[in-house]
C-alpha cells in the first residue's frame, strides 16, 4: 500500500510538472485565443487550430479585398486614360469671320459718281443740252453723295448695305434711261458710255449686296479675330 501511494504521488507531481511546463512554453496560445459569440449571446472557446484557420481566412480576406481595390483603381485609370485619347481636342474658337465682298463698294462708287456729274457739266458746256446737266445733277449727286455716306459709316464699323442698294437703283435707272436715249440718237456720248458704265456698276453692286456687305475695318477684323 505503501509503494501504491508513492506512486500515485509520484504522478500528481510529474502532471503538475507537465502543466506548468506546457503554460510556460506555449505562452502565445493564450495570448492568440480568440471569444466569438454565438447566436444565442454565449461565448464560446477557439482551438487553437481553428485560431490559426481563423486567422488564415481573415489574411487572405484582407489581401483579396485589396488586391480587388487596386485592380478596380487600375481598371478606372485605364478606362479615364483611354478616354481622354479617344476624345477629340477642341480648339477654342475665337471668332468667325464674318463672310464679306473683297472690295468695297465705295472703291469704285465715288469715281462713278463722279464720272457722271463731272459728264454732265462738260456735256452741258459743249453741246448746252439741259438734258446732260440734269444727268449729271440728279445722278451723278446722289451717287457721289451716297458712296461718300457708305465711306463715313464703315469707318465707324456699321453696316452701309442701304447706300449701297441705293446706289444700286440709281445705277439701273440711268443704265435704263440712257438705253432708251441710245436706242433713239445712237449716240456713244454721252447715253450710251453712260449705259455701259451704270450696267457694270449694277453688277458690282450686287455682287458687294449678294456677298454680304462690305468688309469689316482692319481694326475690328484683327480683334474679332
């Protein structure tokens, strides 16, 4: 009886011994063991296997979620980067020219108007026919006078389009009246230079009418532009 209850001290003690042999080499599994709670509010204790799954699941679902956050980043910086390729540059515009003759109508208006008063003058002195001095008053003035007009106002930077449609009718008016002249005496001077000069200038008026105006200055063009 003696040598059983030695043994079985002797057993008690070699267990003690290996417990606290175990807590002193394994310290971290302590330190690592992890408390989740169930459906019902309990606690409950990990393994330590089921720790290190644990762990080893929550690793790889960090690396997973950030590799899929940068390849997601890396995909949007392709897709923002081909679109800014693919999109046509635009050019900021400045300002459209605005379509115009390429001459203007007073360039040859004022030496029209002045062909005709000044004919009408030296007709009336050679042959003192009233008829020439009436041309050349009620012609010649007005077309000199709006040509001059249609200077002053593009100067300014306005549109001059009504001098020059008046201008226009004058034009084909004494082209009409020295047609009908011509017709009758067959007379080259004064009627029919008269007529073959007003239907030239007839025709470039309203090539200056149908191209839009004349020119802008040179001044507001370079602004515009």
């Amino acid at each position: 009886m003696a040598a059983i209850s030695q043994f079985s001290c002797f057993s008690c003690v070699n267990r003690s011994l290996l417990h606290r042999f175990h807590a002193r080499s394994y310290p971290s599994l302590r330190s690592k063991g992890l408390v989740v709670m169930s459906s019902d509010d309990r606690t409950t204790g990990l393994s330590s296997k089921e720790i290190k799954a644990e762990l080893s699941y929550r690793e790889n679902a960090i690396k997973s979620k950030n590799g899929s956050s940068l390849k997601s980043y890396s995909d949007l910086e392709e897709t923002v980067t081909k679109k800014l390729e693919t999109e046509p540059t635009q050019e900021p515009v400045l300002g459209q020219q605005k379509r115009a003759a390429k001459i203007h109508d007073f360039c040859f208006g004022i030496p029209y108007g002045g062909i005709v008063l000044f004919g009408g003058f030296v007709g009336f002195v050679f042959s003192r026919n009233p008829a020439n001095l009436g041309t050349g008053i009620f012609f010649g003035g007005p077309l000199l006078a709006l040509s001059t007009l249609s200077l002053k106002i593009w100067r300014k930077g306005k549109s001059s389009l009504p001098y020059i449609l008046g201008q226009a009718v004058l034009a084909g008016y004494l082209m009409w009246r020295s047609i009908q002249t011509y017709s009758l005496t067959n007379k080259l001077l004064p009627s029919g230079f008269h007529a073959a000069i007003s239907a030239a200038m007839l025709c470039f008026y309203s090539y200056v009418v149908l191209s839009g105006g004349n020119p802008p200055p040179k001044k507001r063009l370079s602004v515009t532009a």
